[in-house]
C-alpha cells in the first residue's frame, strides 16, 4: 500500500470529512491505487525538461482595476443559512 | 548571562487599487456589512476569478522601491485552511514563485546604517473579518475578502524593537511614496507580524521562536516585541523551555497570552491555482516600473541637504511623510527661504494638527499662505511671536496671512518717531535699568526691551526699537 491508515485519517481530519474504519480500509486501496497510478510519471526521463508551473499554456491575463456594482444584499445572502445585522451568522468562533 | 534577540517580520500592506484583486467590488473602506460582494469574492461554485492588472504592478514597484528582483514568471496557489473569514476555504496566494524576492532595506540604527534583508513579497488576498457583537455566534463581512495585499516577509536580522519599529516605518514610507499602499494604520491597511527568538549572546544556535500576529501599530509593535524578549529570557532563565506559539498581544492590557500551540503545524496543502494563469513579465516592463519609480525618501532626503543646505535631522524629518515632503517642496517653490520653511512644519505646524487631529493634507490653508507669512517676517512686517498668532488664525478659517494681519492690526510698528515717544517714556520710567546700564550690566537692555515690546503688545519691530533704546540710554547716561 502507498498510504497508511493514518495518512488516510490525517487527510481526511483536513477535509473535516469522518468515515467508519471500513471506508477508511476502501479509501486506503484507492488512494494507494491512484498514487500508483501516478507512479509511472516517475519512469519517464525528465532530464532537461522544463518543470510544469502551470498546466494551461497561457500566460497574463489581467483585468482592468475599474470598480463595479456588487450583489444587492439579498443575493449575497440567498444560500446563507443564518444571518444577523447584516453578517453572514456562523457557529462562535472563539480567537 | 546575556541574551541576543532575534526577530524576523512580516508585513501585510493592502494594495490602493479602486477594485479587488480578482474581481471588480469596490476596495472602499468602511462600507456596509457585506455590500462590497460577489460571486467571485464569496467563493462560489463556477466563477472565474481574473487578477487586477495594477496589483501586479504594485507588487512589482513595491519591490523595486525594497530592492528586490523581480520574477519574469511568477503564478498564484491556493493555500487551504478553514476559517469563518475565507468563504473559499483557501487563500489565493504566492508559494514557490513570488513576485519579488531577495531585497535590502537600509536602515538608520543610532547613527549607524544597518542592512535588513528582504526574503520575498509575494501577492495574496485578504480574508474577511469577523464581528463578535452577536449573542449566540459570529457574523462574517466579506467586504474585505479579496481586498489586494502583498506581504513582506525579511530574514531574521533585526535584533531590537527600536530596529524593528525604525525598519516598520521605512516601510510605511516607501510603500506610501511609492504609491502601491496608503499605509493608513487605523484602517488596517499594514499590519506586522513578528517572529522573535532568543539566544545566548554570540551562540549560533536559534532558540525556539514565538509569533504575534497583526500588530497594527508602531508602538502596538515595539511594545509587544519588548514585552516577548523579556518574558522569553524570563522563562530560559528559570530553565522552563520556550513553547513554538502563536501570542497574542493585548495592547490595553500591555501583556501578550497564548493562542494556539504550534506543535500542531498546519498543513496548507499548497497547490498551483488552476483558475489564475502565469504572471509574465519581461525584462522591459521590468525596467519600465524601475525608470518610473518616483524619489524615494532617501534620495529625497539626500537631495534635501544638498539642495537646499538643511540639516540632515531637518531633511529626515521633512521626507518622513510624502505629503510633508510635497507642502514643503511647493512652499520653498515660492520662498527661497528652506530652513525658515523647514522650521515652521517641523515646529510650528505639528502641534496644531495635532489638537485639530488633522493630517498636512486636510491643513485650511496652502503652501501659497505660508510662504506669505513667511514672507512677511522676512521684510519686517510682523515679527515671529506674531506670526505665530497668525498661524493659529490661519489654522482657524480660510483668510490669507497678510489679511488676518490687516484685520487684526498686526504689522510691526516700523515707524521711528512713534516708537521714539513709547521708548523716551519707558527710559523715563526706569531710573534703575539706566543706572544699571551705566554701571556695565549690559542685560538691564533686555529689561527695556520686554517693557517696549509689553507697551506695544509685541508689535514694536525689534531691531528698530533696540537702536532707539540704545540711543536713549546713552541720551540719559550722557
């Protein structure tokens, strides 16, 4: 296997995703597979290959700074699921 | 045994462009909650986020101005946390290839110039702010998410908070002259983060460091990290190791506090933004940003004592602020007289922006009335005491120096033989002083003087009336 069960924890803890030790045990054989999958890159020769920064052959595409009308608020409230004086209401958050 | 303190910085510095950096909401302090929003901004699924033009250029002259290189190929990355205040749950930021890297900033430590580096200063956005008025949770703005910014990171090199509030300042004013931030501190719009260790003096080993987030201004920022150094070298001292940690600094309380233990270390996961395409700049755009870098304060600085023959203390404090360094330019413009100019923003100026809490830029009258005033002590007018009192009328409303001298019947009194009556009778008055004089003491004159300038309420022009004095005392002595 390329990926331990606690690898598949730590990732899936960063995801604030929780599975059952059974969904873990499918997860790791295929994380492990598409790891291995990607493995074959590591056959190729890559000397004097430049490395990919970007995966999109463009470059430079910029917008002008010109300020423009935002959403009215009832738009950018639509799928907020609670709202208070004008605040996106979340869990309290304690700094 | 001694201790070495060791602090490295990072600065935040929102950019002054008019609209986000990935999507055209006003960049506008001080809207209502949530009004400066959009798709873009709030993270929604499908949208395509395109980078402001003028956020690269600022970025590229900010480094320019720090002495930076600046990258032909640089691209954006998405670094991945979950907090309330980023609705993407990412950070559109710079991880491998910033902006600008490898800079210098010199500065002046007690008369000796010291080199801080500068790492890197890569582009990011800002996250939203959380409001803590509810009573059963947290609101989000998300006014500011998205709001340009670059950061500043410098090599450990500064060892003091003197050092570390002299190198804050430069960046503020470099930043500010240079156009890409209007640094205003009580908007938040630069912020200082700070990494501090402590070590035995000389030892090459790092100690264990500590970080203080978002100090928002420069004493906020000397005072925390003096707070720091001393609670570190407390700890080493009674042997209890120092915890990697983020503090947070109270700045009412003067004490700083655990946040959250480092131990833990966060994992971005940084991965190369697929939405944002390469930012390429050639060696020509490069060079063109260079050649239009305005005059930065050293030079302006420079410029100053050998332009214009001031003090190097003057010149440091005229080029401290752009706008200083504009109203005295366009007033000397007007009046050859520098070092009378200098003094009268340095001295006189201050203290009265200060009780009106206004900045050179909101003053109620222009470079034009000073040099008028100034102007005006200068052939003899007025003396300097009344100027000063023309100052405060000026500071009052919208009249000219040479009207609130008009109106207020202010001009020295330069007529000989009306001074000669005032001056005939204070001698007369003052037996003593005379005989004084006569015996040698020289500052009964200083007597005299005071009597004429009190009978004339100020308004005697001074030069005149110490001849006539003389003259009459030496009159009476015979």
């Amino acid at each position: 296997m390329k990926i331990s069960k606690d690898e598949v924890k730590y990732v899936a803890g960063l995801a604030r995703i929780s599975f059952d030790e059974d969904e873990i045990d499918k997860l790791q054989s295929e994380l492990s597979a598409v790891l291995e999958y990607a493995d074959a890159l590591n056959k190729v020769d890559t000397e004097g290959v430049a490395p990919t920064e970007h995966i999109l052959p463009i470059k430079n595409v910029f917008r002008k700074d010109e300020a423009k009308e935002s959403l009215p608020l009832e738009e950018v409230f639509k799928n907020a699921p609670d709202t208070e004086a004008g605040g996106f209401k979340v869990p309290k958050v304690i700094e | 045994m001694d201790y070495d303190i060791v602090i490295g910085m990072e600065i935040h510095a929102e950019l002054a462009t008019k609209s986000k950096i990935f999507c055209s909401c006003s960049t506008e302090f001080g809207a209502e909650e949530n009004t400066h929003a959009c798709p873009v901004c709030l993270g929604l699924p499908g949208v395509l986020p395109v980078i402001n033009e003028k956020v690269v250029e600022y970025a590229a002259r900010a480094g320019l101005a720090l002495n930076c290189e600046i990258a032909n190929f640089s691209k954006m990355d998405r670094k991945n946390y979950f907090y309330p205040d980023l609705p993407k749950a990412y950070q559109t930021s710079q991880f491998d290839l910033p902006i600008c890297t490898g800079g210098t900033v010199e500065i002046d430590v007690d008369g000796e110039t010291k080199p801080i580096g500068i790492t890197r200063i890569h582009i990011e956005e800002d996250a939203g702010k959380l409001l803590h008025e509810s009573a059963d949770g947290t609101l989000v703005d998300t006014n500011r998410c998205g709001v340009p910014l670059i950061e500043i990171v410098t090599e450990p090199d500064i060892t003091s908070a003197e050092e570390a509030k002299i190198f804050a300042e430069k960046i503020r004013n470099t930043l500010e002259y240079t156009g890409v931030s209007d640094c205003k501190m009580e908007e938040g719009s630069i912020r200082f983060d700070v990494n501090l260790s402590v070590k035995p003096k000389g030892s090459d080993t790092l100690g264990t460091r500590t970080e203080m987030k978002n100090l928002n201004s420069f004493r906020a920022l000397e005072r925390a990290i003096q707070y720091e150094a001393r609670r570190q070298i407390t700890e080493l001292k009674k042997g209890h190791p120092i915890i990697q940690e983020t503090r947070k600094w109270d700045d009412t309380k003067g004490v700083s506090s655990s946040l959250r233990s480092k131990e833990e270390a966060h994992d971005y996961r940084y991965f190369p933004e697929p939405d944002l395409v390469p930012i390429v700049l050639t060696d020509e755009q490069i060079q063109k940003f260079r050649d239009e870098l305005p005059e930065l304060p050293e030079q302006k600085r420079a410029r100053y004592i050998k332009e214009y023959n001031l003090p190097e203390y003057d010149a440091g404090v005229l080029t401290s602020s752009k706008d200083t360094a504009r109203f005295f330019e366009e007033t000397v413009a007007l009046i050859d007289k520098p070092k009378a100019v200098s003094n009268w923003l340095m001295v006189e100026i201050p203290p009265h922006l200060k009780e009106a809490e206004i900045t050179i830029n909101e003053l109620p009258f222009e470079p034009k009335d000073l040099a008028e005033l100034i102007a005006m002590i200068e052939d003899g007018t007025i003396s300097g005491k009344i100027a000063k009192k023309v100052l405060t009328e000026m500071f009052k409303g919208e009249k000219a120096p040479k009207a609130i001298v008009e109106e207020k019947g202010w001009a020295q009194m330069s007529d000989a033989s009306e001074l000669e009556g005032i001056i005939e009778k204070i001698v007369e008055e003052n037996p003593k002083s005379v005989a004084d004089i006569a015996s040698g003491n020289e500052k009964a004159y200083g007597f005299l003087t005071g009597q004429v300038m009190k009978a004339t309420k100020g308004q005697a022009n001074p030069k005149l009336a110490n001849e006539i004095i003389r003259k009459k005392v030496k009159e009476k002595i015979g």
